[in-house]
C-alpha cells in the first residue's frame, strides 16, 4: 500500500468533497472539468498512485506531442473543502485501484463525499439542451442534492468505472453521487464545452465556486459557429443534424458518417 | 479478501468436485448438472472482487442497487456415506483478457479452494475439463484422468471409460492441462492434497465452438457417479447431445461449401474427418502437427462468426 501511494504535499483539509474526472471521456469532459477546477481553485498535485500495479507499462503514451506514463493524481488549492483527481482508467486490479483511491480519500483527506463526472454518451442533437443524469449510493444524498435539476436514471448493465467506485464507496460508507451529462454522440471524439458549462454551472452552485465560466461561453459559440459553417457545406450533415433536432433516430451507418464528418471538421483550424 | 461462508455444515468423509468453464464447457456442465441433480445446497462462495471485474450494475430511479459479479460458489450435499463438495465458478480468474486462469489470481483462488476443501476435510478434490484430441463428433468420448500423484494412479484406473495419458497414443505419459484446473492440482500437490483432473475427450474441430459438448460432460458425470457410488441418471443430456450434434453437422457442411475457405483446406477436414470416423475412438490421439494449422485458423474464423451475434454491448 505504501509502495503505491506518493504524497508531495500535505495540504490542510476539512472534511472536503472529491471530485473526480477519468482522461478517457466522451467529449473530453472529465479532463476538462477537472483542469479547470484546479486552474480555478489554484490547485497542485498533493499526491499521485503509481501505474505499476494497474497499467501496461510495454511503453509510454505520445498525447499532444508528449509523452507520458499513465497519471493518477489527486489536487488541492485553496479551498480545504474540495479536492480533486484525474486519472487514466486503470488497465487491471481494478478493485484495488478504486480502493486506494478511497483509501487516500477516506483515511487521509477524510473526504465526506465523492462526485464523478462522465459524459453520457446520447443520440441527441448539440443544439438541443442538455440533461445531466445522477447515479447515488445513498437515498440521502439524492434527497440533498433535489433542486439541482439532476435526473435520475434507471439502468441494468455492464457497469461503468464510475458503478464500481460507487459501490466500493458505498461498502465503506462513504456516499457519492456519479454526474452524467449528455453528449452528442458526434462530440464524443472531440470536446464538448456545452457539457462543460452544465457540468460546471452545477459545482458552481453546489461548491459556490464564484467561477467564471465566460470561457465556456465563448467556447460554445465557437462551436456552433463552426458546426453551423460545416451545416452550410455539407447537405449530409445538414439533413442529420436537422433530424436529430426534431427528435428522429438516425441509421447506424448515418450516425458512423456524423461521427466522422464532425469531429474532422473541429479539427481543422480556423 | 477470501471466503464467506453462509454456514459450516459437518460432512463425512467428502470429495470435491470443481467445474468452472472451458473448452466445451464439459466439466462446469458435469459438475452443474451433479449439483442440479442432488439439489446440493449452497453454503459459502469466494469474495469475487479481487478477481473479476463486475460486470453487471442495476440502477434503479437513480439509485445504485446492485453490482454483480462472476460468482465462485460452494455447495454441499450429504449421502450420508461420502459427502460431497462441490465448487462452480462462473469464470476463470486471468490477468489479461483470457478464458483460463493466469497468474497470481489464479493461483491465489487455487488456494482458496483448497482452503475450503481442507477445512471440510475433503479427501480428494477432483477438477473437470475437455481433452481435446482426434475422436469423431459420433463416438463416446472416454475421460482422461490425471492425478496429482502417482499413487492415485490405481484407484483411477477402476472407473469405467477412463484412460491414463500413457495410454493414449504418441503421448508417452506427457503433456499439459490449462487454466485452473491443471493450477489446482499442482497447488494441491505443493500442500500434499490428493486431486485427479477428470477431461472428457472432444473433437479438436470443435475446440473453438461456442456450443456446450454435452456428450463429454455426460461421460465425466458417469465417472463421477462411481466415484460417489451411486446412480446418476444420465438420460437427461439425451436431447442436448442429439441438439449438439445436428449443430456440427450444420457446421461442418456449412464449412465444407464456404468457397472463400481454399478448396484444399476443406478437403483436408473432410478427408481427416471421415478417417476418424473410421477409425473409431480407439484411436484417440492428442492433436499433433498432421493437423494443419490452417485449418483449425479456418475453422476457429467460422466459430467467431457465429459468436458475434450474442455479444453484449459494453
């Protein structure tokens, strides 16, 4: 355990929440919510888990023109009520990964409750508004957190990552929530700032963040000015996105061709 | 991590019979059908999070109700003269994306398992699986048996339609058993404990198949029933096998007239398949480099075709 686990700092906490975010995430959600936070609150790294134990290490990973082993880092700043993590989603000893995670939460911060943030990966259209799905482990904590306008989902299936911590918090005693907002399938592969801001806007009430999330503004409006341009000059792309728009399923072929089309079109500057 | 036990029934003088799923899912199939059969109870099971992944969450109106996991249970039941034990797992544990057991949490459940026959004083613990071998699809597969030590060797070679490795043809007393139920014997062996694997025989063109082989599990059952000495109504398999075989027949017309498949490779198959029909199940043998491997890679490629529609979304 102690081979696993490496604190840098010691940052002075009370009873804080932990939010966390995986770097693998439709529309880049958790990533971006959770540099943002950090950015926000002036967070560093208090404390990593080391890869060994949870993921191929055949090699290193080349992202943005860098490379990199995979990180799981915990954040804290100057807020001594909240605390953040980031990580990459564990290759193997999965329960063990979780567990350390809560380990250091529970033991060492003393955290009272967890959030997670994922996007929900949905057959909508990005000019639609957004729901955020919620996933509890305890009826107490869905009861606090009703007004926040989070809907509840009801789902049997292979699990998330997000499930399984859930779960492992839940047989520690420790309540969490799990946070889903909807993501255009044809954002997955690329940002969704939409997502962001709803994702934000709710931490911003909930944590009173005062955070400012003009950038967010400006960042969907960049958006959709790009995938209106996109509309304007692919007749394809226009038809399907209008469908989505008045609610009605595309082939699976149509939505390959958007989820390709899109995603390319984001990519190219200007 | 280790065992729950629901309650800690007294037995006597029980033996152990494992099953988990392999090749033909022959000996999960004889063990689940054993316990099926004697209405054995359920009394205790391997924590599973420290070996599988779960792979089912039911929520419900937002609420995390249930995570389920690949279950490792353990049952009894009492004839009074020789108990029974018996342990059924729903998965092999790996540490890579594999059907059998590797590494250190297939070692670790090895001696869980022993844990729990030592404690109920199990005097044999018996694992059960497929040997894949050159027998037609049409004969009664035997059971090959392999102990743990050379002194179970005679007690073996009482049953009915159970071969020793040495008897088989080419093999010279050697070869290897995969996953857990070759690990489980060597575990036992390092802490002294008696174990016999019990394989039923199974063609080696079905190795890959995605069907049970219930003709192989019906031959391993028919051992255990002498090892409890008492009967065990076999007659049930009866329209599963008759299921099973109409299953490869299709398959193998199927793959005969699939013209992508060169013609050379499907006359090979055709050709070795009547050979072994001919031969009779005397004849068993392990598969050996006469079996091209261009076949089996051909055949395998069908079998995943057919296994493509039953997959779960993830």
């Amino acid at each position: 355990m102690k081979d696993l686990i490496k604190f840098t700092l010691q940052p002075e906490l009370e009873k804080p929440s932990l939010i966390i975010g995986w770097r693998e995430d439709p529309g880049r959600l958790g990533p971006n919510v959770i540099n943002y936070l950090n950015k926000t609150m002036m967070n560093r790294s208090f404390c990593q888990i080391s890869p060994v134990d949870f993921f191929s290490l055949g090699g290193v990973e080349i992202k943005g023109n860098v490379a990199r082993l995979p990180e799981s880092r915990f954040y804290a700043g100057v807020r001594n009520d909240l605390i953040t993590f980031l990580s990459d989603f564990p290759h193997f000893n999965q329960y063990t990964f979780l567990n350390t995670i809560l380990d250091i939460a529970q033991d060492y911060c003393k955290v009272e409750e967890v959030y997670t943030v994922s996007g929900l990966v949905s057959p909508i259209a990005h000019t639609i508004p957004r729901r955020t799905f919620a996933v509890y482990n305890e009826p107490a904590l869905q009861e606090k957190l009703r007004g926040y306008g989070l809907r509840d989902i009801s789902y049997e299936g292979p699990p998330h990552l997000n499930s399984y911590l859930l779960w492992a918090a839940q047989k520690r005693g420790l309540r969490g929530v799990s946070l889903w907002p909807q993501i255009p399938f044809y954002l997955a592969a690329s940002e969704d700032p939409q997502a962001v801001r709803l994702t934000l806007s709710f931490l911003n009430r909930r944590f009173n963040l005062n955070a400012d999330l003009k950038e967010w503004n400006e960042n969907i409006k960049e958006q959709y000015v790009k995938i209106s341009r996109l509309r304007a000059r692919n007749p394809e792309v226009q038809t399907f996105i209008e469908r989505l728009e008045t609610g009605l399923s595309l082939t699976e072929a149509e939505e390959m061709k958007l989820a390709e089309e899109v995603p390319k079109f984001l990519r190219k500057k200007g | 991590m280790g065992i729950r036990l629901y309650r800690e029934p007294e037995l006597v003088n029980p033996v152990m019979f494992c099953g988990w799923p392999g090749i033909g899912n022959i000996g999960i199939l004889a063990v689940d059908t054993l316990r099926k059969m004697l209405f054995a109870e359920e009394f205790g099971e391997i924590e599973p999070w420290d070996f599988f992944d779960p792979r089912k969450v039911v929520i419900t109106d937002g609420l995390l109700e249930d995570l389920e996991f690949p279950k490792s249970t353990f049952f009894f039941y009492r004839t009074g003269k020789r108990d029974v034990v018996l342990f059924i797992g729903d998965e092999q544990p790996a540490e890579e994306e594999t059907v059998y057991a590797r590494g250190e949490k297939a070692y670790r459940m090895s001696h869980l398992v022993l844990d729990a026959s030592e404690k109920f004083g199990c005097r044999t613990i018996y694992t059960s699986g497929a040997a894949v071998t050159k027998i037609h699809h049409s004969f009664k597969p035997r059971v090959w048996a392999v102990p743990n030590t050379p002194e179970l060797i005679d007690t073996m070679k009482d049953y009915k339609n159970t071969i020793c490795v040495s008897e088989i043809e080419g093999s010279d007393g050697q070869g290897s058993i995969s996953g857990l139920n070759g690990l489980l014997l060597g575990v036992a062996r390092e802490r002294e404990m008696n174990a016999i694997c019990l394989m039923g025989e199974i063609p080696y063109y079905l190795h890959g198949a995605p069907w049970p082989y219930p003709k192989a599990s019906q031959a391993v059952l028919e051992v255990f029933s002498e090892i409890l000495e008492m009967t065990i109504d076999v007659s049930q398999f009866a329209e599963m096998i008759q299921q099973t075989e109409k299953n490869i027949e299709e398959f193998l017309e199927n793959f005969f007239q699939t013209e992508t498949i060169p013609l050379e490779v499907r006359s090979k198959l055709r050709d070795e398949i009547e050979k072994l029909k001919r031969s009779g199940p005397a004849k068993s043998e392990p598969t050996g480099e006469e079996v091209t491997e261009l076949i089996l890679e051909r055949i395998d490629e069908l079998f995943k075709k057919e296994r493509k529609g039953d997959e779960r979304p993830h």
